[in-house]
C-alpha cells in the first residue's frame, strides 16, 4: 500500500508543495491506486473531494488526526501492527520491505514504521544557502534525517538534485529522479471578448511570490524606478511592510499595488493583462509562477537563476547582472516587435511541464519500489 503524509496542508494555505501533493492525490484516486493520507491536523487548505475525510468511496483515504505537540518535526505515525512491532527496533535504510509498503512525504518527516520503503521529495536548499541560527537548525536535521532514511529521493530541478549531492549526498543504495511539477490548466490566453475587467490605467509588471531577502524585491523596486511610466503589482507573499520601501521615494511606492489573494482565474487575468511577470529571484528550487505567466501567454524578465534558466531556457528575457537599468530594457523590449516571438517560445517551452507528466514519472518511482496496484 501507499502511505502519503499530507503534513504540508496543514502548514500552508496555499504554494508549490501544496499544488505538487494535491495534483499528486488527485492523479493516484484517478488511477485507482490505493493510498492512505495522513492528515496530522487540521487542513489550512480547502479540501478537494478526493482529500474529503468523510468520503466514503474513493482509491484515496484522508484519515485526518488530532496533531501531537511539534507535529510537524515528528516522525509520522503509520498505526500498523507492524509499526507498533518495529517501534523500538534500530533504524535502518536497507530493512526488507515484503509487503512492498511505500511511504512519501510531504514535506521532510519519516515514518514510524522502520521496515516501509520511504521516498523523499526534495525542494530545494533555501534554508543552507540563506538562513541562519536555530532555523537553518532545525530545517537542515530534519531534512538530513528524511534524506538519510530515504530509499528513494524526488528532486522537482537538476539544480535541486545538484544541491542536494553538494548539501547532503548520496549513498549508493539510494535512487534519485528529477521530476518536475506541472503547471494548471488554469493558465492560459485569455480570448478575445472576454470581459474579465477595465483595462489597468497604466501598464503593470507582474511580481508573484515571496519578497525577503533572495527574492530581490529590491531589485524589482530599483528597476521600478527606471520604468516611471509602470505600476507594479505583487500577488502573494504577504501584506507590504514599511521597512520594504525604506529610502525609495513617494512616486516609485505609490506605483506598487498588493493584489491580495487570488485565485489562479484572478491570476491568470493578471498574467495576460501584465507588461511581463518580472521575476529576479536569485535562488529556486523550481519556480512555477515562470511557467504559469509563460503559459498563459506571458513574458518573463529575470535574472540568471540556475533553477530559472533550467526551466525556462530561451524563453526568458534573462538579465545576466542584477542592473536595473538592464533589466528596465528587458522589460521594454517585452513590448517590442519581438512580443510576439517572445510570447510564442514562453508557450511552447510550458508545453513540457504538465501534471500527468509529473505524476505519471511519480508513479513510476513507487513501481520501481515494488508497489502493486
């Protein structure tokens, strides 16, 4: 049997681990593929039918139980007979798995049972390249822990797979497989007719995501300088704070409009209304909102991000330095007789990142384990 740990929807309300677990979930109950979901506290999320604990009919179970104190740094519990039997024994990565049991988690947690066959989505290595103190801690045992247990690890970029050998390792018993999360149906062109809103009053350059510290908001801000006839707005990532237009003047933060929540319709209209998502992170594990703005017929400035350049390829408008007067010119040149080029590679490169890829290639992770269906 499958054993999924959903202990990522009970930390956040919405992000790219949720949406890769979710279309994960969603894809198993269509294949039939019979799985327990383990939902250790209550769900930030709303929860899609196939996550429904009171469903009765379904290849997908949610079980949803009361956390324990510290929930989320906790091995899960796999309330198995076997579980209980090998409680007390030593752990090891290379125990027999004879009932073929595969357990994945969500976000960075063993099992309980030490004799299941673990697999381990890796994300990325945010939190050893910029944090420090007790954060960087506490995330990288963890993490280390998970990744050390694991018989098979899911990296979502080569780059992530590339941090993953320089952070952690690897052990020759282990596997490995790049996979890469999709991008929803949502994106898309939006037809001529459609009536979604009135026109933005000025041109608008797109800013999706966090703000702090590597994600170059910043960046984005100086590069707003050089552009005074554009607004900026920014989904995601919070309400502003004051201390994030410290030393820039009136008529730059008068221009930045926070959108609020969205839902991926909203953001879709956003994409197709915006100048270009302007997207000068210098870190990522992935990177989906570059994929989301492509696919919805959306240009993308950024700067030279390993992850980013990965998946985007020739269809950024890639700044090689973080100049703002460069990256202003970037944005400019979206707007050029090239537009049109430019939109037409974006939507040919997303062509390559689709959920039932992704969820197809995880499937094949667990078959390659021993899972039957």
């Amino acid at each position: 049997m499958l054993f999924v740990d959903g202990i990522i929807f009970t930390l956040q309300r919405a992000g790219g681990i949720s949406a890769i677990f979710r279309s994960l979930l969603n894809y198993l109950d269509h294949q039939n593929v019979v799985t327990n979901h383990f939902l250790d506290g209550q769900s930030l999320q709303e929860l899609d039918q196939c996550l429904d604990p009171a469903r009765e009919e379904g290849a997908v179970k949610t079980t949803e139980r009361t956390p324990r104190v510290l929930e989320r740094y906790r091995s899960c519990q796999m309330d198995t007979p076997r579980a209980k039997s090998n409680s007390s024994s030593s752990s090891s990565s290379n125990l027999n798995n004879p009932s073929n049991d595969i357990y994945h988690s969500s976000y960075y947690r063993t099992p309980t049972d030490k004799s299941v066959t673990s697999v381990l989505t890796v994300y990325d290595f945010m939190y050893e390249r910029y944090r420090k103190g007790p954060a960087r801690w506490v995330h990288t045992l963890q993490k280390n822990a998970a990744i050390k247990r694991a018989q098979s690890i899911i990296c979502i970029s080569q780059t992530t797979l590339e941090d993953l050998v320089e952070f952690a390792g690897l052990r020759p018993d282990q596997t490995v497989s790049v996979v890469y999360p999709g991008v929803s149906e949502s994106f898309k062109p939006i037809l001529v007719g459609q009536d979604f809103s009135e026109p933005a009053a000025r041109p608008f350059i797109l800013f999706v995501g966090l703000r702090g510290g590597y994600k170059n908001f910043k960046l984005a801000l100086q590069t707003l300088t050089e552009l005074p006839e554009f607004e900026m707005r920014c989904v995601g990532g919070g309400s502003f704070s004051g201390s994030e237009f410290e030393g820039f003047p009136e008529h730059v933060v008068s221009r930045v409009k926070h959108m609020g929540f969205t839902t991926d319709e909203e953001l879709n209209a956003l994409y197709n209304k915006a100048v270009c998502l302007f997207y000068p992170s210098r870190y990522e594990g992935f990177g989906i909102p570059v994929l989301e703005a492509m696919k919805a017929g959306c240009p993308v400035v950024s700067i030279n991000c390993k992850s980013i350049v990965e998946i985007g390829g020739a269809a950024l408008q890639m700044v090689p330095l973080e100049d703002p007067t460069l990256l202003a010119k970037a944005v400019m040149r979206t707007l050029s007789s090239q537009r049109g080029d430019i939109v037409n590679m974006g939507r040919f490169n997303a062509i390559n990142f689709s959920w039932d890829k992704s969820n197809f290639e995880t499937l094949q992770v667990y078959k390659k384990l021993g899972l039957s269906q």
